[in-house]
C-alpha cells in the first residue's frame, strides 16, 4: 500500500520565502530610485517657472516704465534657488539675461534664460 503525502518541503518553503524576498528588495529599491528622480526634477521646474515669472514681471515693467527703468537684481527662491538678472538697454529693446542656480547631484549648475524685449 502507498501514502500519498501532500503539502511542501521544508526547503521549498524556504526557496519560496527567498524569491519573495529578492523580489521585495528589487520593488523597494526601484521605488528609492523613482523617487530621487522625481526629486531631481523639482528644482529645474521650479527654476524654469521663477524665469517665467521674471520674464513677465520685467516685460509689464518695460511696457509700463519705459525700458530706462530696467536695471539688474538679484533674488533668493525657496529650495536653495538663487536667480540674478542683468538688463542691458539696446537701440529700441531691451537685452534681459536671468540666471538660475540651483544646487544639483553633481554640483551647483546655472541655468541661463535670455530674451529681447521691446522698447516702447
């Protein structure tokens, strides 16, 4: 007469425990790295929509105080961003650089935004 014994082995358990374990940590550790990315790319949105508003800001002015009034400056934003912006008059425009700074995984980088605005 034969038994038949059903359920698993000891060492299957543990080769099933194992795989899930491997599995758990390849989850985790791709979720630390989408993270960080996500993190990453916070500052350059930030910076670009500080030189929107600048661009703007200094374009009302140009329109409203005529383009003499315009000058250079410097701003501190949230989250270690520093913007400094230079305005150089030319014949019947107006030269507008803003530079963005912002600290990055491999060090402090600017990102520079430049445009001509019209003189009135």
């Amino acid at each position: 007469m034969t038994t038949c014994r059903a359920g698993f082995t000891l060492v299957e358990v543990l080769l099933a425990v194992l795989l899930l374990g491997v599995g758990a940590l390849a989850l985790v550790g791709g979720q630390v790295h989408a993270t960080r990315l996500t993190a990453q790319g916070r500052l350059p949105t930030r910076a670009a929509a500080a030189a929107a508003a600048r661009l703007s800001d200094e374009s009302v002015r140009a329109a409203t105080l005529g383009c003499a009034a315009l000058g250079s400056g410097a701003a501190s934003h949230p989250l270690d961003l520093e913007e400094s912006w230079t305005a150089t008059p030319g014949a019947r425009s107006l030269h507008l650089v803003d530079v963005l700074t912002y600290r990055r995984l491999s060090g402090p980088g600017p990102d520079t935004v430049a445009t001509v605005l019209p003189c009135p």
